[in-house]
C-alpha cells in the first residue's frame, strides 16, 4: 500500500441521540450498538487498515476521550491521537489533522472519515476510496464519496451531481452542482425521482496540498490560527498551542465552511451499504431481527407477543417484554428507556430531565 496514504478518524461527538446507552462519558463510536464484537471506533480503524499504513491512521477526539481510544486501539502512538480541547465541529478539526500532517508528509494524499458510520459491503466501499485516492493524488481537487439512495431520506444531506461533467478514467465519479442539507420530505422525494442527488456521505479525499489551499481560501481565519502552529506540531508545545487556538476557533462544519463553496468539488457515486446510524430507526433497519422482527442486543432478554421492537440489555438483570409494538426498550445500569420508536426525536429531552431531576438534584 502507497506510504504517502493517510487516515483521519473524526470520533469527537457525543452521540446523544442513543441515550441511555450513549452518554458524553462514553459517545455512541465508543460503542458496540449493533451487538457485533467491536466498537463503531475499531470496526472504522480494522476497515481502513487493509489500505493505508497502520502508523499513518490518525484519530481526532476530545481531549476526555483520550484514554477510551487508547484502550480501544492500542495499536496506535499517543502522537497518533490528535485532542481537542473544545468541541468545534469538522472544520477546525480537519485543520488540525491537516497541519500536524504538514510537518510529518507534505506529500499525504488523505481520507477523512466518521468513525461512526456503518459500512456493509467494506470491499466495495474500499475501492471506491482506493479509486478517489487515485484521482486526488494527481489532481487539485475536493473529493466526497455519494450513497445512491433508496429512499425519501430527510435525515442525510444531499449532493446534486453533474451527469455531463463525468471524470475520464474514474467512472461514477462527476463534479459537484450543489450541497443541500436535510430536506423535508417533499423536497427529498423529488431529489430521488430526479436521479440527480445522491447521500452526503460524510467522507472526503483529499491531498493534503488541496486541502489546505482550501482552507486558506475559504476559511482563512481558521487557517491563519492553524498555520501559526507550524514548527509547533508533533513537539511538547502543541497541546498548549492547541488549547489557545481552539479558545479562538469558531465552530463551523467542512461541509458549510468549504464544500458548499469551492469550485472543485468531485463526488464518487456508489452504493455500499452505508448508514450513518444516526437514530434508533436506523440502527433497526441495519441489525439483525429475531422471527418476531425484534432486534435483540445483549443477554437475558425475554419477549412475548412483541414486535418491531429494539431490545438492548447492558446489564445482568433480565429484561422481559409483553404486548409491545414498535418500542425502544433501553437497559443500562444507569437508566431503563421505554419510548414509542416513532418518539425518538424526543430521547435529547428525556436525557435532560433525567439530568434535571435525578443529577443535578442531587
């Protein structure tokens, strides 16, 4: 594999969506959700390895975050974990990877990744990335991987594609007409009947050269901060360097930031089976079902004319259900969830009362 391949794996969020399970103390990519052996952190580290350098995989994360990557990827160096003092969203975060690889390969040829999202098909899904690292490598462009989608999503963003600016040599691969973030349901059902958009997938390519040309133009306030740190990075005075530009930093996404913006935004049109699991009902759609089409995460779960349930236990105690239809059932040894699935959107509220009155009252 090329040694001037690099990994960037964003795991900074604090995945409030999947409380109780999830909490700032231990987010949803620190998680198994899915009940499958490893976290969202490690199965996104095991998938990039098989293409890019162990040693050139890099992990962004909160500074309280820290030890949970060590424990979780062991195989990485502390030089290897980037930490932000202060959640900023993707941009400064992009930023920082960026300009601590300047000082290690001018010449890094780069992908930027959820540490999140869910990949079904990983052999198609690396040759898509291994096909826009070819063409980023030689070419001063933005790259983002498109899911071509099956359905009316109003949860994802979208990228309309130009069918007549197709790349020679890189097939499925187009420039970009427009970003448009979260769309009602209408609007997302005419983006699919119109062939023309495909998902936001959330992972971008990129030459390190080309990123940060990027940023100087789009974002130069951001990238000034940044670049007065050269000379800084990957010695003992990064983390208080860091902490002062993070106190600077306003907090804007890549997406807004840059991709809305430039004028030589790529896409890669493919379909892997990619979620980004970003709800209960995603994470539903994606799990394996029991014959009653419940899905059943963890042991001593008992059900009874139960279905379309989600059944999570993290306990030793026995959870038995009855007479349920579509519900969230939640156990962890801090707090027992039981919603109507279809009520999710309210769980962020839950969480706050729970906070409210059990916490903070203390």
């Amino acid at each position: 594999m090329a040694s001037n391949r690099y990994c960037i794996i964003m795991a900074g969020g604090i995945g409030s969506r999947f409380w109780p399970l999830s909490n700032t103390e231990t987010p949803k990519q620190f998680l198994d959700l899915l009940g499958v052996g490893k976290t969202f952190l490690q199965g996104t580290f095991d998938r990039f390895r098989r293409i890019i350098p162990v040693e050139n995989i890099f992990v962004v994360t909160n500074d309280s975050y820290r030890d949970l990557v060590m424990e979780q990827l062991p195989e990485l160096t502390e030089d290897q974990i980037l930490l932000e003092p202060l959640r900023r969203k993707t941009a400064p975060c992009i930023a920082y990877a960026s300009y601590k690889l300047l000082n290690i390969d001018p010449e890094a040829n780069i992908v930027v990744t959820p540490a999140d999202h869910l990949i079904l098909n990983e052999g198609k899904f690396l040759k898509s990335v291994e096909s826009a690292l070819k063409f980023t490598e030689k070419q001063d462009v933005l790259m983002t991987l498109g899911i071509t989608p099956n359905r009316p999503e109003t949860g994802y963003g979208y990228i309309q594609i130009n069918h007549n600016e197709s790349v020679k040599g890189h097939p499925a691969t187009f420039k970009v007409k427009t970003f448009t973030e979260k769309p009602n349901q209408d609007i997302a059902k005419v983006f699919v009947d119109s062939g023309e958009f495909v998902w936001n997938s959330g992972v971008f390519i990129w030459s390190l050269k080309s990123i940060l040309k990027a940023l100087s133009t789009h974002l130069p306030e951001i990238d000034s901060l940044f670049r007065d740190g050269v000379g800084i990075y990957n010695s003992p005075q990064e983390k208080d360097f860091i902490s002062k530009v993070y106190s600077l930093c306003r907090s804007v996404s890549i997406d807004y930031g840059i991709m809305e913006s430039a004028s030589n935004v790529y896409v890669h049109c493919a379909d892997f089976g990619w979620s980004d699991v970003g709800t209960w009902s995603s994470l539903f759609n994606n799990s394996p079902k029991d014959d009653a089409n419940n899905v059943k995460v963890g042991g001593k779960i008992l059900t009874y004319r139960s279905t379309g349930c989600i059944i999570e236990n993290k306990t030793e105690r026995p959870v038995i259900v009855e007479g349920l239809t579509d519900y969230l059932v939640i156990q962890t040894n801090d707090a027992t969830m039981i919603i109507s699935k279809h009520n999710e959107r309210e769980i962020k509220n839950y969480a706050a009362d729970v906070d409210l009155n059990f916490v903070k009252a203390k």
